[in-house]
C-alpha cells in the first residue's frame, strides 16, 4: 500500500480571440481531461488539481474525482503568484506540475515513474526541458519563496536547479516528453499522431484540420532515397535525433536559437540566411530552390518574420499555420504562405515547436503508421 502520494497540478488557461486560438484553447482543455484520466490510474499520484480561468471548463471536470479551482476573477493571471497560491492552498511539499497543453502523448506508466522518483528523493526536480521547461516534479516546494515568482513555467526547473541547487534530472527528449500545445501547427502534428488520447481525437476531428502536406511528408521520413530540410531555431539535440530516428537523409539549417529570450528580436537584431535569400530572389523561387534541396520542408518561418521585422498578430501567424492565406491581413505573412501552399514539394511552416518538440512527435508518428522499414542501426553492447 502507498502511504504517500505526489499532488499533481494542471494549469489550463482558457483564452479567445480569433477563430485558431480558440482552437488551440478547446484542444488544450481536450488535453487536459486525457491527462486527468490517465492520471486517475496512477495510484501514487494525488490529489490531483486543475487550476483554470474557466467556468465553462470547470463544469466539464464536474464529473471527474479531481479539485477544481478557478482563477480568482478580475485578478490579472501571473504564474508564479498562482502557482505558489495553489501549493500553499493544499499544503503541497512536492508538487508535479503541469502546463495544460504539456505532454498530450505521455502515457499513465511515465507519469508514475515520475511520481515514484520524486517520492523517493529530496531536493530533486525532474522535468521535461531544464532550459524550457513545460512540466516538472519537484520538492521541497518551499523553496519558491526564496525567490521573486515566475513570469512562466519555462524557467522553473532553471530556478530550482541551477539557483536554488536542486539535484536535476531531465527526461530523454522524446515526443511525449518536449511536445506542448500553443499554436495551430501543434495540432496539426496531433492531428496525424495514431497515439493521441480519446478526448484530444474528438477534439481534433471536430476541427476538419487539413493535414494534407504532413501526410504527404511523413513517409519521407522513412525513405532511404528521400532528404528532408528543416530550418529555423534547430537544436543540437533534434538535430541528434533527426540523424539517428530518421532514415532519410538530412539538411538543417539552424539559426537565430534563442532570439526572443536574448533580446535581438526586440532590438531588431535578427538575421536569416533563408531571410537575405528571400529578400534576393522572391517567394516563387525561394520555395523552387529549397526543393531542390529536400521532398519535404520544415520550415520555422517565425525566424523569416523577424527578420523581416515582422511580428505578425496571433491570428496572422495561426492563419498561416493552418494554410489559411485569405484569412491573413499582414502582407508579407500572406505571400509567404500562399508561396509556400504553392511549392513542388510539401512545406510545413510553424514557429518554434514545429522545430523542437514537433519534429519529434511527426517522426514517430511515421513510425507509429507501421512502415516497414528497419528502425534503425543498434549499437553493439560492449
């Protein structure tokens, strides 16, 4: 019998706005209740509680054995603030926290490993991202008043490791472990994922996503005579498992990684190889030229943008994700989807995730359809 157990804390922030950011907000709500559900069979985690700003979706949790607590209304949402409230408010010494668009793919066996971890330890954070993080284990929790609260979660494993020197463990970089939901591209990338869980599917189907050029890329991946291009803000570590989970071939382009958080973005800084190409030779032969480079692009097109000087609105970029053009005010943004819509080859343009946590979930879900071809070469055991 367990005597203890690990209180797990979901925060599901809910927005409107346009037409695709109410998408992603009702896909991450779906995310959620599969989480909640695989949570419930996990018997060392508990309580489990969901924070949210949401009548509507608190209503929707009525009939699952889990705490609900809504945001106070009228209060601006800070993180930090609203994360140490909810510790405090159930007397939590650990704590497993999690974005609510985190980890839709993480199965119940993930999150009881994670709990039985930090169950056993003291001083220890176990997250999916140290630099970036979107869910972690962690404890003591009073440790956080130490410190001025959190802007967002993406700094709490830095905090408690590197400043308040916790023992750290990161997860293996995997789709279950990086993947999070913010933009439309990400449920695209679910969309054509066989493993998602019954809520998410529901919510994915309902939204008629056109998913056409990920189908038409995925078997690339797969294909020993094929080559991929991915450009934007790459990781070495993507860049590690493209080379070894793929068995294609392989161009990347890697460039301006970190530009937002170092502060070049904001100063006008940012500067783009596939940018200056752009500017030199135009939309039509820009995407003619990266075809004959790679059958499928991958492409962070947020790196272009900024380049450009552009930030286009939420809505413009989602458009743009969703392949949308009509639908995009911002000139520039609008060319380069229509040019990209119209390329020989398939062009998958996101932001960030497309080029971190989403490569990894499209490749395995390549492999998740059940083409027949050898994984890959396994190292001799020595």
């Amino acid at each position: 019998m367990i005597a203890e157990t690990l209180p797990l804390l979901i925060m599901t922030g809910v927005s409107e706005g346009s037409e695709p950011e109410r998408m992603v907000s009702q896909t991450r709500q779906a995310i959620t209740l599969d989480l909640v559900e695989r949570a419930l069979t996990v018997p060392s985690l508990g309580p489990i509680v969901v924070a949210t700003n949401s009548d509507a979706f608190a209503r929707r949790l009525a009939g699952f054995p889990v705490e609900v607590e809504l945001d106070p209304p009228g209060e601006p949402f800070h993180f930090g603030e609203r994360l140490a409230a909810l510790i405090d408010g159930y007397d939590m010494d650990r704590c497993f926290y999690m974005g609510g668009g985190a980890a839709p793919l993480l199965p119940a066996s993930d999150m009881a490993k994670i709990a039985d971890d930090m169950l056993d330890a003291d001083r220890l954070v176990i997250a999916n991202n140290f630099y970036s993080t979107d869910f972690a284990a962690f404890g003591p929790t009073s440790v956080l008043l130490d410190y001025p609260p959190l802007e967002n979660d993406n700094g709490l494993a830095w905090l408690l490791g590197e400043d308040a020197g916790f023992s750290i463990r990161e997860l293996p970089r995997t789709g279950l472990t990086q993947f999070d939901v913010d933009t439309p591209m990400d449920l695209l990338t679910l969309a054509v994922h066989p493993g998602v869980g019954p809520h998410t599917r529901t919510c994915l189907d309902s939204l008629a996503l056109d998913t056409s050029h990920l189908d038409a890329s995925l078997p690339l991946m797969l294909d020993r005579d094929a080559t991929i291009l991915v450009a934007g803000r790459v990781s070495s570590a993507l860049m590690s498992y493209l080379e070894r989970e793929t068995a294609c071939s392989t161009r990347v382009l890697s460039e301006e990684r970190g530009m937002r958080a170092s502060g070049r973005q904001a100063r006008g800084e940012v500067r783009s190889l596939l940018g200056y190409h752009l500017e030199a030779v135009g939309f039509t032969r820009f995407f003619e030229e990266l075809a004959t480079m790679g059958q499928a692009i991958f492409l962070d097109n947020r790196v272009i943008l900024a380049h450009q000087g552009l930030w286009p609105s939420a809505a413009d970029r989602f458009y743009s994700d969703l392949r949308q053009p009509e639908e995009i005010s911002e000139p520039f943004t609008r060319a380069l989807t229509e040019a990209a819509m119209a390329a020989p080859v398939p062009v998958i343009m996101g932001g960030h995730s497309l080029v971190s946590g989403g490569l990894y979930v499209l490749i395995e879900a390549a492999w998740e359809r059940g083409y027949d071809v050898a994984r890959h070469i396994v190292p001799e055991i020595r």
